[in-house]
C-alpha cells in the first residue's frame, strides 16, 4: 500500500456544492425569460446592449483587476450578472457606447475600487442606471415601442391616463429592456425561490409595503373606488421595474442585509421609498433610487437586527422551579413575525394617510400658484396689450361649439379674454387652450391672437410631455417662436424640410405633441376670426 | 407525532448506505497495540505497568489522574514494550503504552469487576463505570463518572441516548442499535436508576427506519422511556441541540447539560456502561465504521482499543486509489489523518477515506454576504462577522458576538459558496481566547 496522505486541513472535510459561481449562474438563468422577452418584444437593437454589457462588464473587471494586480475573478461570473442587470435596466434603443461607459462605472467606480465582489456598498448595475439616468436624461427616458416613442405605463398612469393591466402583466408595451413582462420576470423569480438562491423576506415584504402604500393613498388622495384603486395599485406593481429590482436587485446579496430581521426592514424602507418616490418623485420611476438609497442603510440595519445567539439568557434549572420547566419552547420567534407584519401595516396605513393629507392641504395653494401662473402668461402671449378682461358677451359653450364646427375638436377654450390698449380699445384676444390629444394627456397653453389675425404669443401653462421630447415644445423657446409674428389662416406640421409661412417643423420624436399645439393654436386663430368677423383675411 | 429538530443546521450527503447493511464484523489486531494515555478530555492516565510487564485482556495498564481522568485497560495480553510517545490521530506524539500482541487473547476474570445489580448502590454502580475507564465514545471522551455524578443530582428529569449519529458516513451507532439494542436499553435503565426523577429518552434521526422500528417494538412496554424520532440534520446530535429538539430547553456554552436537567449519552458508550455494570468488561473495544469511496469494501468493526489504522484499512481490502483525504472520525468534524501509523482511541468513530479532497478542490473566495452561514448556524452567531473579527485580532468583539458560543460543527464552512474557512478561524480564535483564559 503506498497511500498519499498529505492533505491535511481542519474539520470540516467536505463542502456543499453550491459555489459562488453556481449562484450567479442561477440569477443569469433566472433573468433568461426576461431578457429574452426583452429582445423579442423590442428587436435586435436589445440584444446587442445586453451582449455589449456583458462582456464589457467582464472585460473592465478582468482589465481592473489586472491593474490592481489582484486574481483575475471574471469566471465566477458575477461581473456578467452585473452587465446583464445594466443592460435589462436600459431603454431598447439607449447608445452602445453610453452602455458601455455605464459597465465601465458599474465594474471600475462602483465594484473593482471599493474591494471588488462582496465589498461594494452599491447595486454596481443600479448605481450605474443613476449614474446613466443624471448623465443622459435625454437617452434613457426615450422610450420607442414598435418604432413609435412612447410613454412607459407608468408615466401614462402618473399624468392620469389609463394602463391595460393585462398588457403590462405580459409586457407587450414600452419600458426599459428586462422590465416590461411581469410575468418572465416571475417565471425567473419562482426559479431563484425554488433554488433556493434568494429568500422570499425581501421581495414579498418590499411588494408588500409598496402595496398597501399605493392602496391606502389611492383610496384617499387619489380618491379613487376600491376596484379603482385595486387596478391602479396592481399596475403600479407591474410596471417601472419593481417586479425585477425586488426580485433580482433589492436581494441582492452583497448590498442587502444578512441577517433575516434585517430583511423585513429593508423591504419595508425599500416599499415606503418607492412609494414616495413614485408618487411625489420627479420622474414616474422610484426603483432604482430606493434601492440604492437603502444600501447605504444595509449597516445600520445590520447591527440592529443580530440574530439571537442559541441559549443566549438561558437559566440553569434549580429545585424551585422544577415544576413548570418542562418544555418550555421559546415563543417570541413565532410572535415576532405576526408583530412585524402588524407593524408594517400601520406604518404603511399612517404613510399613507399622512402623504394624502398632506395632497389635501397643499392642493388650495398649488391651484393657486397655477391661476397667478395663468394671468403672468396673458402679458408673456400679448406683451402690447395695457390690460385684459374676461370676455363676457359670449359663452364659452358656443366657442367649443364653434371649434368642433372649424373641425378642430380636441382643443377647448378654458379662458377667453380681449387685449386692451390704454383707452380699452381691443387690440386683440388671449385664449387659455387645452389640446386633450397631448402624447401624455392635456396640454393647456396661453396664444394671443391680435385682431389681424397674427400670433402675437405662445407659452405652455400644463405641459408633461416626454423629457427630452414633447417637453421640447416648453423647453426650447424656438419652437414657440414658429408661431409668433405669422398671419395665416391656419398652421400645418410638417416632419422635415423647409418650412413655409404656414407650416411648423414638427419636433422631432414628438409629432403628436406638435399636431396637438398647433390644433390649439389654429383653433384660436378660428375663433379669433369669428369673433372679429372674419375681416383679417378678407 | 411531533418531528423533534432544531433551527439551522445543515443536509450533506450522508453516504450512510456504504455500509449501514453490513453487520459488525470483530476485528482481532495482529500487530503491537497502542494506548495514548490522553484518549479522555482531562488529566493524563498514569501507567500502572512498567515494560517487560506482561498483561492480560482487561487488565487495568493505567490510572485515572486526577477527577476528571480515566482509567486504561489493556485489549489484548502480551508484553508491555515501550512507554514512549507516539503519534495519535491528533497529530501529535502522546506519551502511549506500547504492548505486543501474543495473540493469545488471555482474560482476566470479569466476574470480580462487578456485582449483580439488585446489590449494588448508586456509588457502586458510578464505581464500576469509573472503573471500567468508560469515557462518552462521541468523539469528546468526556469521562461517564463524572457526568453521572452532576452536583444539582435531585434536578436530572431526562437521561437522553443519542442515537442521531448525524455525522455523514458513521453508521457504528446505527448498527449497535439494529444488534444489540437490548443492551442499549438496559444500559439506560441502569443510568435512569441513578436518578431519582429521570425518565430515558432514545432520540433517533428519521434516516434510521430498521432501528426506529425495532427500538419501538422493544419499548411497547417500558413506561419510562420515550422514542424520539428526530429530523434528518446535521448536527442533530450536536448535545445542546439535541437537548433543544428534545426537551425545549437551552444551554448555553457556560452551562452543562445538567443545568438544563439532562445527562446525554452515545450510544455506544451506554452499550459500554451496560458491559461494565453486566458483564464486568472494562472499555476495551468500540465500533468503528470504516468507509468512504477509496475503501475497497467498506464495513463496521467492533475494534479493540490500540489497535493500528493500517490494519483496518488492509482488512477492509486496502484503498481503491490513493486517498485524497483520510479522516479519523466523521467528514464534518474529524480530524484529517497525514500517516496511518496511529491507533483506534476511545473516541475513534471511523475511518473515512475519500479519493477526493474537496477542501483544497475549492478556491476561496470573497464573502458575498449571502448570509448561508447565519441561517445554518445552529448556535445562531454570525459566522461570516465572527470570522472577520478573528482575521482582524478582534479577540474582545471576537467574545462580544457570542464567538465563544460556537460549537465547532462546521455547517458553516461546508456551507459556505465562496468556500471560506469560517469554522476553522473561529475555532482557532477559540482556542486562543481559552488558551488565554487559562493562565
């Protein structure tokens, strides 16, 4: 017998097959259905931004780790995970080189300079969404559906307009890459929670607390009736990424706490921050900034949820209480979960009441704001005019009438008021216009119209248009001025080429929100006609 | 029925069926035996015999040391050759009595060890134990006089047989209770007498079917003692789990098991408590379970104590291939072996010999914080931060997070994805807190 029995190493001897790799591998699997959903549903122009951020994130974590002269770690496949979150965290037609610079911040800023895997305090692939969001506004909030840009479902649902649940459930609409289809992404969910990779505490407890937020809010803000609030509540869950930041990046284990209470909080923070953000944010998204704002509480939240330690404070028995020590089970763990529930339930019914309390009380002076807004644009649209008075002799009903009659239904009069100059004579009229046809909604704006007939003024009052697109038409003051100074019988958009008196260069990716301007704008010019009797183009 | 566990804990591979169907075989040693004078937690024995003496089966050959010691008997006759240190499956050389085998098997007269029961008093029943040098065989060798002589003696309800044998491949355990579970029994009862308020408790993991029936059937009858059927787990049989999942009650690091009202005892050492109180027979032999997949044809012996691995291993047909890693003792906390050259101890559960060695198999690597070790951890610490603290020198926070309160299980380390050595750097800042503690 001629055995070789060097190997020597402490107890224990064998080791469970699960490895590092095999986990990431597991997430990878699990984000499959999404991903590929996500190609199916947006193109060929998805699938590059996923293959580019994958292997661009490995390529900087091998480059990185070369430089530090650390092992080169590429093969446990977590740098992969992070590319494949970053690119389903993308909108389908976001720049290549702008992904690639994003793994770059994802890999080297976030992962490889804070200590590499398991050092970092960030979602390496959700800090470098925000690092991508602050950096171009503009690319990552186009969202094209069938080549057509178009709004998420959420900011259809924040500007008030209606969703298809069912569409947002399977993801046949607009979004970024991998969160559209609720459904692919539970599929790959059920897959880790089989496997055992993830613990339901954190998506469950985030969805959950978001959840009832939504509820109670939409139920007293929002004003809304049970099964009202019910859809809305459920279409919140579906869409803006919060299936697949509470499954695949709230839990995250690097970033997210260890111990087992400190799940349920976390999830609780996370639930009431995207609410908040959400709901009273800036933008119609609130995932990725509750998730990443919540790591950085991931330390705190740890140190005040340490597990108790097995027979911590246990006494040792003496003959005085011999009697009643007989099994005598520890029942604060069973107790502790229905407390915790309990107290995720009022927190989230107080939030809730007090966000709509708070509605309440600042909807007086927001109208307010609005109505001093209104009567600042009647100077910005008639700058000639001394003053202006409501006028009176004629009803706003035979306006709106006389508009649909003109053939330019959509657009509705809210305010009509004539320009007077020094001796009240009037130079001409101000309308406050609403076009319903805007791509999210209304759009209210002030025009004035002299009494030739000439566009005298043009400014947007209610305006959410898409960032970066329709909200050009408020934001670049060269779209207004198209209208400005010009005598024509009506306005016609035009998508490219030069324009001609009449005509008005559509902004580009926003030829809704221009057709729906210029039909506001040619309404006035018609009423502005009927009302001074036809005499400025005679 | 109430499935009797705990929270945490572990489910490897158990490679159990290796050698759960073979009967135990007795394995008569050729060659010269070797009795390390440290096989018990405790003071060293003190030879009794000088070299040249010769000896018989049975015959005492060293003295307890101090209270807590044991006594050592000799398991075979020969000649005593040499009183010299030699390498025990620790690693280190321990002052041993070296005896050559004559292979004659000459007994000394048991019948003067003991007396029938129906005569004898608690103290001379502890006496016979103490005597006949039993030590608990789970792999502590605690000596069983000193535990059956707790202080709070009026306190202990539960005497509790621990049958889980939840380390993966060690089926000694098993088999004693499919063979011989009449003396296992009777053992307990000689135990359960000692105290004047205990009930017995057997508490078997459910992986064990054939002795779970057979131990039912025997105990239709008997009032005082309960079968527990135990989920499959390990470390079941870990004695402050066991307690837990059998009783409800906690102990903590800084308590005995008595302090919770229990006394625990393996298996094989109530079999040898029976032995000595019944038959008068010193501890001289034990089962070993000799497995693994580089062992031609895995099987149990009953081995006489001193007797050398190697011939296990040659009467087991030798090793398929060269070993990746030999164990004394089972894969989850038995120690690795680098030479064959040491002899079975009373604590010596298996041999287990693997062709593959998965600990140098597996790169370590960074800690992704999944939190795997927190949930297995039977103590309920936190593995991950112990083993941080320890790396750093923390040795106070090291205490402050409960890091005495391991118990060494290692359901840590086998958990671990990143494959880190969590159980081995807390227990090594174990030893160096204990170590400084004590002086």
């Amino acid at each position: 017998m001629n055995e070789n029995l060097t190997r020597i190493s402490a107890a224990p001897h064998i080791r469970d097959k699960h490895s590092t790799t095999g986990i990431m591998g597991d997430v990878i699997i699990a984000l499959m259905p999404a991903a590929i959903f996500g190609i199916y549903n947006f193109g060929i122009h998805a699938y590059l931004l996923i293959i580019v951020c994958m292997l661009s994130c490995m390529f900087f974590e091998a480059i990185t780790q070369r430089i530090f002269k650390k092992p080169v770690t590429v093969r446990d496949l977590s740098a992969a995970l992070t590319g494949l979150l970053l690119a389903l965290n993308l909108p389908p037609e976001f720049p290549v080189w702008m992904a690639i610079l994003g793994s770059a911040f994802a890999i080297i800023v976030v992962k490889q300079m804070f200590g590499g895997l398991g050092h970092n305090f960030m979602n390496p692939a959700l800090a470098a969404r925000c690092f991508l969001m602050m950096s171009f506004v503009g690319p990552m909030t186009r969202f094209t559906y069938d080549g057509i840009t178009s709004a998420t479902p959420l900011a259809v649902l924040k500007n008030g307009g209606e969703v298809d649940l069912l569409t947002m459930f399977l993801g046949t609409h607009g979004g970024t890459i991998g969160e559209t289809s609720a459904a692919a992404l539970l599929i790959g969910a059920l897959y880790l929670l089989f496997k055992r990779v993830i613990d339901i505490r954190i998506p469950f407890v985030y969805i959950g607390t978001f959840f009832v937020c939504i509820l109670v809010y939409a139920l007293t803000a929002g004003e809304m009736n049970i099964n009202d609030a019910l859809y809305f509540s459920g279409a919140h869950i579906c869409g803006g990424g919060l299936i697949l930041g509470a499954f695949f990046m709230a839990t995250d284990y690097v970033t997210s706490p260890i111990t087992n209470g400190g799940k349920i909080i976390y999830g609780i923070i996370l639930g009431a921050l995207t609410f908040i953000l959400r709901i009273y944010g800036g933008s119609a998204e609130g995932v990725s900034y509750a998730i990443i704002i919540s790591n950085l509480l991931v330390p705190l939240i740890e140190t005040v949820t340490v597990p108790k330690t097995f027979g911590k404070g246990a006494e040792k028995l003496s003959l005085s209480d011999n009697m009643g020590r007989l099994r005598k089970k520890d029942k604060k763990d069973k107790e502790s979960i229905g407390k915790v529930v309990f107290a995720i339930f009022v927190i989230c019914i107080i939030s809730g009441l007090l966000l709509g309390a708070v509605y309440k009380i600042t909807k007086a002076p927001i109208d307010e704001a609005a109505q001093r807004e209104r009567e600042a644009s009647y100077n910005v649209v008639f700058p000639e005019a001394a003053s202006y008075e409501m006028i009176d002799d004629v009803s706003m009903d035979d306006i709106n009438l006389k508009i649909s009659e003109l053939g330019y239904s959509g657009s509705e009069v809210d305010e009509l008021l004539y320009a007077l100059d020094e001796n009240k004579n009037i130079m001409g009229y101000v309308f406050i216009i609403t076009n319903s046809e805007g791509y999210s909604g209304d759009i209210q704006m002030a025009v004035g119209v002299d009494k030739d007939g000439t566009v005298t003024g043009l400014s947007m009052l209610a305006i959410s248009e898409t960032k970066g697109l329709g909200m050009e038409a408020k934001d670049d003051p060269s779209f207004a001025e198209q209208y400005i100074g010009k005598n024509v019988e009506s306005f016609e958009v035009i998508k490219q080429g030069e324009t001609e008196e009449n005509q008005i260069l559509a902004i580009s990716g926003a030829t809704i929100t221009t057709n729906a301007i210029t039909n506001a704008v040619n309404a006035a010019l018609g009423i502005a006609e009927y009302l001074t009797g036809g005499g400025a183009h005679e | 029925m109430a499935i009797f566990t705990f929270k945490g804990g572990v489910h490897p591979d158990d490679g159990k069926k290796l050698t759960m169907n073979k009967e135990i075989e007795e394995y008569i040693p050729k060659g010269d035996m070797v009795y390390p004078l440290n096989q018990h937690i405790g003071a060293p024995a003190v030879p009794v015999v000088k070299r040249g003496d010769r000896v018989l089966v049975g015959e005492k050959i060293a003295e307890a040391g101090g209270f807590i010691s044991a006594n050592i008997h000799s398991s075979v006759s020969g000649k005593v050759i040499a009183i010299e240190p030699r390498l025990t499956v620790n690693g280190n050389k321990v002052e041993s009595i070296v005896i050559e085998n004559d292979n004659l098997y000459e007994e000394i007269d048991y019948s003067l060890n003991t007396k029938p029961l129906e005569e004898m008093y608690r103290e001379d029943v502890i006496e016979v134990i103490k005597e006949a040098g039993i030590v608990g065989m789970g792999g502590a060798g605690f000596p069983t006089h000193v535990k059956l002589s707790p202080k709070n003696e009026q306190d202990i309800d539960t005497i509790i047989v621990n049958g889980a044998e939840c380390e993966p491949y060690l089926t000694s355990d098993y088999r004693r209770m499919i063979e011989e579970p009449e003396k296992i029994i009777v053992g307990l009862k000689i135990i359960i007498n000692l105290f004047e308020n205990a009930r017995g408790i057997i508490a078997v993991e459910d992986n064990k079917p054939k002795a779970i029936k057979k131990l039912r059937e025997m105990l239709k009858n008997e009032e005082n003692i309960t079968l527990n059927v135990m989920k499959t787990k390990y470390p079941q049989g870990a004695e402050r789990q066991l307690i837990y999942a059998n009783t409800g009650r906690y102990i903590n690091s800084k308590m005995l098991p008595a302090d919770a009202g229990c006394i625990v005892q393996n298996v094989d050492t109530v079999i040898s408590i029976y032995e000595a109180v019944i038959m008068g027979r010193p501890l001289i032999s034990r089962v070993v379970t000799v497995s693994g997949d580089c062992i031609q044809e895995p099987k149990n012996y009953i081995v006489r104590i001193g007797t050398n691995m190697r011939e296990l291993v040659e009467a087991s047909g030798g090793f398929s291939v060269d070993p990746g890693k030999t164990i004394a003792g089972g894969p989850m906390m038995g120690k690795a072996l680098y030479s064959l050259e040491v002899p079975v101890t009373k604590g010596t559960s298996a041999l287990i010999a693997f062709k593959n060695d998965e600990v140098s198999e597996n790169e370590i690597g960074n800690c992704i914080k999944c939190g795997r070790c927190i949930n297995t951890c039977p103590s309920h610490v936190m593995p991950y931060k112990l083993m941080n603290l320890a790396y750093a020198g923390k040795m106070e926070e090291f205490v402050k997070n409960d890091g005495m309160e391991c118990c060494e299980c290692g359901c840590c380390s086998y958990i671990c994805p990143a494959k880190r050595p969590l159980t081995q750097t807390i227990a090594s800042a174990r030893k160096s807190i204990l170590a400084k503690g004590k002086k």
